[in-house]
C-alpha cells in the first residue's frame, strides 16, 4: 500500500472489506446496458487484489458525520482519491498524456477495488447521493479517470486494444443514460467525457490522446442558403416587393406531426407572404389534431371542427410520433394507396391553394404527387424519419423513395426548404446535392417578449429523461448559502404559457436534439439564454434516441444514383452528417447546430459557470441584442416567404403578386 499510494494511514476496516462485494443491479439511470467484460481484465494476481482490499478501508470509506461536509463531485474527503487526483492533473499537464507506471499501478487498484465493490450499487449511491445533503459517496469521476488510465495502458499492450474499448464503454456508462451524471468539467478530475469519446474505436497502433479543447469556427464552413446570413441588398429589395393577393380566400391545408413547426409555417405565410387585409384560411389540419386544444389556430375550420375531431386519416396512417406503424400497415404501396384516398377527398372539399406538410417527408411527396398542387415543404426531421416500412427491404419502394424527391426539386409550384442548417446538409448528402434553403423559425406567434417581471427566478429547461433532475441536483453542490436566483424547471409536462415564460430573468436551456423549436420560441422572445458550451453539448445533441443528431445508422441512406460514400454532394465536406459516434463528427457537425450559429448566446463550461453567469451578465443589452438580431433575419424571412408564395401560385388564376 505505501508503494502504491505512499503517505496513507494503514489502518482498515474489516467491515469495510467484507463489504466490498456487493450485488449489482442497473438503476433506471445508466440505461439498459451493463459495464462489459473488460473489468475482469485488471486483475493480475492476488497481491493486486490484496492491495485493493487494504484499499477499501480509505477510498470511500469515511461516513462520519464530520466527513459529510466534502464534494461529492471532486471526493475531497478521501486522502486517496485526493492522491490519485493529484497525480492525474500531473500527468496530463500540457494536454499530453504522461501515465508513468506507478500511476498505471494505482489506477489498477483502484479499479480492482471498484469492480469488487459493486459498480451498479456504487453508482447508484452516487445518484442517491448526488441529490440529497450526502457530500461524500462514491468518488464516480475518480473511476472514470483511472478506468481511462487502465484502457490507455492496455491499448499499447498486445491483444490489449479490445480489451481497452470494453473499459472506454464502461466509463461511459457510469456517466448515465443520455450522460445525466456528467459534469465532470465542473471538478478538478483531468479526464473528461470527450477524452474518452476521442478514443473510442482508436486505432491498436496509435496512442491515446486527450480530446481537442479548442471549438470549431463556423463562418468557415461551406453554408447553405439561409436567412442567418447577410443578403445583397439589391436581392432582398426584389425579394421583399410583391406580397401576393388573392381575388377571394387563399385556403391552406396544413400537414404535418410537429405542431409548432407546422405552426411557423402558417404564420409566416398568413401574416407575411400575402397582401395586407388578405384572409387566409387554413381549410383542414393533418397529423396534428391532437394538439388542437393547444394550438387553436391550427385547427380552426379543419379536422376536429369538421369531423369532430376523431377522424384524421394522416395521423392514423403514421401512429405515435415516437412509435414505428405495424410492418404490413406502412409500406410504401399501402402509403400511397391511404394518401390517394386523402386526395380525393381534400379536392371534393371547397378547394385548396397551397398544401404546407412539414413532416414525415413521404407524406408529404406522395400527397402532393397525388394531388398536383403547389407545395410548401418546410422539414425539421430526418427524410427517413417514419420510412416505409419496406425501405430497406424492397429495392423498387428504395428507388421510389428518392425519387419522390427528385420529383418534387423539378416541379415549379413546390417549395422545399429546412428550419435548420444541418438537415440541410443531410439531405443534400442524400439526394438534392446542393442543400436546400435554410429559414430559421421566427416564433412570431409566441406573441410575448421578455419582460423580466420575475428577476428572481430563471427557467431551467431540458426534456431529456434524466437530466433536468441531475442538473438541478449538481447545482445545489454549487450554490452557495442564500443564491439569490431560484429555478422554475420546465419539461414536456409543464404548462407555462410564452408569457410566463418571457417574465423569468433568463432560460437555462440544455438542448436534448439538434434542432430545437423551443431554442427558436425563446430567441424570438428575446429571453437572455444560458446554454453549455460546445465541448458538453457535444454529448447532449447527439445521441443514439436522436433524430437530427442520431449516433446509429437509422437515417443513413443515400439515393441510389449517388456514391454510397460519398452521398450527392460529393467533397463538400470531411464527414458524413449522419451516425455521430465519433468525437470528430460531432465536433464538426455541431457547428452547424443554430446554438453555435446564432449570437448573443452565453454559454457556460461547468456549474459553477453557470450559476456565476446568470447573477453577473448584464441581461438587459443582451435581450436588446437579441431583439435587434430577430428583425434583421425576421427581414430576410419575409423575403423567402413572400417569394415562396409567388413561385407556388404563379400559375393560379386567381392568387397574383401585388405591385405595391
């Protein structure tokens, strides 16, 4: 023991040890997965078991109540984490990686320990711990530094490298499903998550390094159109004259899943792409009737007030938005033959002008293609979001697919174009080549702005499973005596109105997805944001239960006219956008994330800098910045919108561009 962690008292606890084996179990927090095998690997004899043993009375072993009064994030309170902290900071001083064999040593016996202690309980404590007035617990970033040092050490060994990747896995599961137990940048522990991302599927014969520290620029990345960048004043000028006029109503029928996207889309044509006194009607709503009570004015005239809101043939076509439809009721052949029946009965109706569909994509190709009207496609998820079924199963239905959207690129009265600078990118990987337009949500029908009525509180926001109760938990390790700001937390269950939500002195939003309405809702309000950094988001928009920021392959496809590889758009750049396992995907697509492109946004490294951060900044200029920055773009937004009108009804008889 003195050789390993020299300076350490010798005594131990019998008990302590006869306590080192307990029974694992998963808490609903780390997921479904369980550490793999490598653990077993550290054991290389009796004398490292019996060091860990003697070890067991120090690491965690101090439950006095005098000991309570420590961290349970940096494990002040154990003299041998502490050591083993100190050595770590050493060896990765510089951003080199310097593991001398006495650290690896101890590093193999703290493992040991661990894995004997009962990884699933230990973890678990520390969770429990974690939220209540417990201070010391299990020293979980302590492990995750030395099971980073033992995989560094084995990857160099031979044979060692599978061996290595089984430890990296464990690490990561330690840090929680959908990393809620992350917040190893707010402790003094080196080794963080992106190390070990930055290593995963490392090759055998390259050493392990630590992640890059420095972000990305995004103005010197290839950008597709959009209406974050400046236009020719000229273009804007040509853009914005014509609004469009109709001789009687222009009628809509609105279709879509996502309800506040669907929602942008009619606003902004309502209010800004049609002459002034111009009524609009939107004829019936698809997809989206369940959240009628919600958004009024999405179904005003449509399908709950025609059919009593119970028969909406769309949103029984695709079923819940989070559930894939039975195999044999959404193939391709049964798509086309639902949506054929939806035509005919929309051009039985009083008519239709435009159809705006925003989701899923073949809906909307194959109903337009049905129904040979103008088109507005407005997209914010995945073209292979709710597939058919038979996608990857049947080569004709794959063909067909893309070429639903070469079809629709070539018909003039169709308007295709994307909420976010990513998916514009993906899609022209997949098929299109160049990417479409980018028009950023406006968010004008929140109808609030920030009037911070309530200085004293600040909207904590995430949906994810488990993070919005970790976060609020870590944050009381940080706050000291009589923090002046207290948190409202909002998930999906909450039920604060744009106007509340405008009153608080700020929004602590920790995005779950790469692409998020409620960012747009809250910018348009001008409610200063505090959002993480680059460095942690990277491990919060993407994620293997995302859409846009999906680590598996469950959108990947590519037409088949197009390199396998190297999609449509060819070299346009390095990485795929799709399947972010990678340290360097994600490091490089979420540049393309809104949160990285637009200004004025604070972002905060750690807990501490958060909580430093919403009583110093001085919100008011920020709120003014951000107001200034939603008329510019709110400029160039009417400008699309007011062209993509006149290009869908250029052929009408009764809908004309204005002169005035």
């Amino acid at each position: 023991l003195a050789q390993v962690a020299p300076g350490l008292s010798s005594s131990f606890s019998l008990s302590r040890f006869r306590q080192c084996h307990a029974n694992s179990r998963v808490p609903a927090f780390l997921g479904r997965r369980r550490p793999g095998p490598g653990m077993a690997a550290t054991r290389s004899g009796r004398g490292l078991c019996l060091t860990a043993c003697l070890l067991a009375c120090l690491v965690g072993g101090q439950t006095s109540d005098n000991a309570r009064t420590g961290s349970i994030l940096d494990c002040s309170l154990d003299p041998t984490w502490m050591f083993f902290r100190e050595q770590m900071q050493a060896a990765t001083q510089g951003g080199k990686l310097n593991f001398d064999p006495e650290l690896v040593t101890l590093a193999r016996t703290l493992v040991t320990f661990i894995e004997q202690e009962g990884l699933m309980e230990a973890v678990e404590r520390f969770y429990q711990d974690l939220c209540s007035d417990i201070p010391q617990s299990f020293c979980l970033y302590g492990a995750v530094n030395a099971i980073f040092v033992v995989a560094a050490d084995m990857h160099g060994m031979d044979d060692g490298s599978r061996f290595a990747q089984e430890y990296l896995n464990t690490a990561t599961f330690l840090l929680g499903s959908q990393h809620s137990l992350d917040f190893v940048e707010s402790t003094p522990w080196p080794i963080h998550a992106n190390d070990i991302l930055f290593n995963v599927n490392r090759a055998a014969s390259t050493p392990f390094e630590l992640a890059p520290r420095v972000e990305g620029d995004p103005s010197q990345l290839p950008a597709p159109l959009s209406t974050l960048s400046p236009w020719p004043a000229l273009d804007l000028s040509v853009a914005l004259a014509g609004a469009v006029a109709c001789q009687g109503d222009a009628r809509l029928v609105a279709v879509g899943t996502h309800p506040t996207l669907t929602l942008e889309a009619v606003v902004m044509l309502r209010d800004f792409a049609f002459d002034s006194g111009q009524q609009v009607l939107v004829q019936r709503t698809l997809g989206i009737t369940y959240k009628c009570a919600v958004f009024p004015d999405m179904c005003a005239g449509g399908a709950a007030a025609e059919n009593g809101g119970s028969d909406d043939p769309v949103a029984r076509l695709i079923g819940q938005f989070d559930s894939p439809p039975p195999y044999e009721d959404y193939t391709l052949a049964r798509i086309k033959d639902a949506l054929a029946a939806v035509g005919d009965e929309l051009r039985a109706g009083s008519g239709i002008d435009i159809l705006l569909c925003t989701s899923p994509f073949i809906v909307c190709a194959v109903l337009q293609k049905a129904m040979g009207v103008p088109m507005l496609g407005y997209f914010g998820l995945p073209l292979l979001w709710k597939r058919p079924t038979d996608h990857f199963d049947s080569p004709s239905a794959r063909s067909e697919f893309w070429g639903l959207l070469d079809y629709l690129v070539s018909q003039p009265e169709v308007v295709l174009l994307t909420n976010n600078p990513l998916l514009s990118e993906q899609i022209a990987y997949q098929s299109t080549g160049v990417p479409l337009p980018v028009v950023r949500p406006q968010a004008t029908y929140t109808n609030a702005t920030y009037v911070p009525t309530r200085m004293k509180d600040a909207m904590l926001v995430s949906r994810t499973k488990f993070m919005w109760v970790t976060l609020g938990c870590a944050m009381r390790h940080f706050m000291p005596e009589g923090y002046p700001v207290s948190f409202t937390v909002a998930n999906s269950d909450s039920k604060l109105g744009f106007r509340e939500m405008a009153a608080h002195r700020a929004v602590v939003l920790v995005p779950w997805e790469h692409a998020l309405m409620a960012f747009y809702e809250f910018y348009s309000m001008s409610i200063p944001l505090l959002m993480p950094d680059a460095h942690w988001a990277y491990r919060l928009v993407f994620d293997a239960d995302g859409n846009l920021g999906s680590t598996t392959s469950q959108y990947l496809d590519v037409s088949p006219r197009c390199d396998a590889v190297q999609g449509c758009s060819g070299a346009r750049h390095p990485l795929a956008p799709f399947k972010f396992e990678s340290f360097e995907s994600r490091r490089y697509w979420y540049q393309y994330s809104s949160f990285a492109q637009f200004p004025h946004i604070h972002k905060f490294s750690s807990v501490a800098d958060l909580l430093q951060k919403l009583v110093t900044l001085d919100l008011g200029p920020t709120s003014a910045a951000m107001k200034s920055f939603n008329d510019v773009t709110l400029l160039r937004s009417t400008a699309f919108w007011r062209g993509a009108a006149r290009k869908m009804l250029a052929g009408s008889t009764t809908c004309k561009a204005s002169t005035s």
